[in-house]
C-alpha cells in the first residue's frame, strides 16, 4: 500500500518521528505547515512588547500646561514659560511644560454667539483639566471670574514674599489672582500689560504651583 505523502511530516508534527530523519524537502513542508506561523505571531508579539517598552521609555511626559487669553506671548516668553521652567525645576528631558498661546481668539465675525462658542470651548478646556494655570489681561481675568474655574490663592497671599496690592480680590474677599510684574512681562514679550497669573481648580497642579508663581516672580 501507497504511503500517504504528507504522512510523515504528520508523524514528524505529532512527535512520532525524529524531524532530522527528514529529507530537506521534508523539514521545510513541516515547518511551513505547523510552525511557520506560530513563529511569525511569536515575533509580532515581542515587537509590540518591545515597541511599547521602547515608547513608555522615550516618550515625555506633560506636567504642566497653562494658556494666554487676551494677549499672546514672544517665541522666547513661550519658552520662558515653558521648558524654560522645566530646566529651572531640573526635571530632566522626560517631562515637559506646553503652553496654548491665546487660548481664545477674539471671532472675526462680530457675532456675539461666535465669541460665545470660543469662550464655551475654552471653558470645557478648563473643566476637562487640561490646565493648570492661565495667564490673562486684566479685562479677560475679570471676565473669567464668573465661571469660578479660578483656585483660591489665598495661602499665598498670607505669604510675605508676594505684595498684598498684587492679590485679584473676588467678590467673595478671598484671593484668586495675582498681577504680574514688570520683570517678568519683560520675559514673556507682554511689556507695559496688565497680566494676572490664576491657577485653575481642575487642573491638578498643585504639585508645581508654588514652584511656578516663585519661578515668575524670579
């Protein structure tokens, strides 16, 4: 009786026979048919754990993040701001500062429900933590106020370090601001503005905050 050609790789697969008994035609059939794809998937999964180890490792991390509204910084006031605080810090290269510059831009058409959509989306911005801090001109801060997003600064005000005069009083009495000084807008580009620093209450930095109002006012 005619032996069945594919009998022996059979045998070879189920362990009934040596695979070097195998002629080279033979071994390759057997590897094609039973191993060659477990291999390959074998492979892929070691490439996805090595690609996400490698990525986990080089990527960098966001630990900060503010935005303008109301006026715009220089490229150097953005880096000031940004990894200019991150080395002052000495977080090291993994970590980074960003800062959305003029988060909300004043609509082209004088419409007041396009201004309000502007505003609407910063707002959801802020409510989704994506800051933690804005910077603002004195009309925006004010404007701002009503949407109580502003984190209560009063500790800081109880700090001798910062002049009590510099404070944005809410109607409430306690602090939720504090106004810039001239140094420090001379670094930003903003020279000659009103700017009021405010942290905001969804933001989760309060790991950095004092670091960061000590680090402007430098």
């Amino acid at each position: 009786m005619s032996k069945d050609p594919v009998s022996e790789e059979k045998r070879i697969a189920n362990g009934r026979k040596n695979f070097s008994e195998l002629d080279t035609k033979g071994k390759i059939t057997v590897f094609r048919d039973y191993y060659l794809l477990p291999c390959i998937l074998i492979l892929l999964v070691i490439a996805g754990i090595v690609w996400f180890i490698h990525d986990v490792l080089q990527s960098t991390k966001t630990v900060y993040s503010g935005a303008t509204v109301g006026f715009d910084v220089t490229d150097e006031g953005n880096t000031f701001l940004t990894s200019g605080f991150i080395e002052h810090m000495e977080l090291g290269s993994k970590k980074k500062a960003v800062l959305s510059r003029n988060a909300v831009m004043t609509s082209e058409e004088e419409l007041e429900y396009k201004q309000q959509s502007l505003e609407y989306a910063f707002t959801v911005q802020i409510t989704a933590g994506e800051y933690q801090y804005v910077l603002m001109d004195s009309k925006s801060f004010d404007h701002y106020s009503g949407y109580d997003f502003y984190s209560n600064m009063d500790t800081f005000r109880e700090n001798p370090t910062w002049s009590q005069e510099e404070f944005y009083i809410g109607s409430d009495g306690h602090a939720y601001g504090i106004r810039l000084p001239e140094k420090t807008l001379k670094k930003m580009g903003a020279e000659g503005k009103e700017i009021y620093l405010g942290f905001v209450v969804t933001g989760n930095g309060e790991k950095y905050n004092e670091d960061f109002l000590s680090y402007l006012f430098i």
